[in-house]
C-alpha cells in the first residue's frame, strides 16, 4: 500500500438509545482501506457477506449497498446519516484510527498514555477513548455521543 496509507479489519456495534423508545443496535464486521487518494470501507454482516461499501474521495462520498441501490453527497458523515439515519463521524475515523501525538483542530484531549499518545477526548460532540494499540494505532475505539434524549455508542475492534 502506498505510504500514509491504513488498512484495519474488525468488528464494529452501534448502539442508539432514546428517550420512549427501544433501543437500536447494530454489529457486524469491516475492512478499512484508506489511501491518500480513497478511503473505502466495506461492512459486513455478522456471516461475513457485504452490507455496504463506502468510497470517499475529494469529488464525495458514495455509498454501495448489497441490493444494487446507490447514494452519493459531498462528505462521508451525511453519507452515513442518511442511509443510516445515524450520526457517525467517519471523517473524524480517518485520523482517530491512526496514533497521534497532536491534538487535530477542534480536539479537547482529555488523557494521554504513557508514551504521549492521545488516549481520551472530545472532538466534534464525541467522547472518545483509544486503547490497545499496535504500530499503527488504537486496536479498541470506544466512542459516545449524548444528545437531548438520544445517546449513540461506537466501539470498533481491531482484528
């Protein structure tokens, strides 16, 4: 792969909690290619077979579903918020999946490790919390949004 790239394979689980209703939860599995030109991301169900792929370049993002159906918008978070009808910052993934040692712009580091590396904060209405890491970064990503009645939770684990 071409350097600055990252490819990470895991599971993932979503799961969204409002206020008179039941609570929402969705898990399966994904692979992670994000390259400087393209980020693609392929989910899967819990048998492995491709829900959907989401391809990110500068010109959009799009998003591919098993059944053929196709959406296309300008950034990778209203992609997912509209064919997800939920909020999940994949922009903000591209860089909390990778080690850092500085904060990005906008980002409320809360902890660090031992080695410098940002393990705890808040950016964009999210909560996050990294652990685990290997040489290319976090292999647990822990994330938590509460909203007025609503509360959402990530957790990607690397394989």
């Amino acid at each position: 792969m071409p350097e600055g790239s990252l490819l990470r394979m895991g599971r993932f689980a979503v799961k969204t909690e409002q206020v008179n209703q039941a609570p929402e939860a969705i898990q399966g599995g994904f692979v992670w290619r994000d390259t400087p030109a393209q980020l693609t991301l392929d989910l899967t169900n819990p048998f492995g077979s491709i829900l959907a792929r989401v391809t990110v370049q500068s010109s959009g993002a799009t998003l591919e579903r098993a059944n053929g159906e196709v959406i296309q918008t300008m950034t990778p978070d209203s992609l997912v918020d509209q064919a997800l009808g939920q909020s999940i910052p994949v922009q903000g993934l591209r860089a909390w999946l990778r080690t850092q040692q500085k904060p990005q712009s906008g980002m409320r580091v809360l902890e660090r490790d031992a080695q410098g590396r940002i393990v705890s904060f808040e950016q964009e209405g999210w909560s996050a919390r990294l652990s685990n890491f290997d040489a290319l970064g976090p292999r647990l990503v822990s994330l938590l949004r509460a909203e007025a009645g609503r509360k959402m939770s990530v957790r990607l684990v690397i394989d």
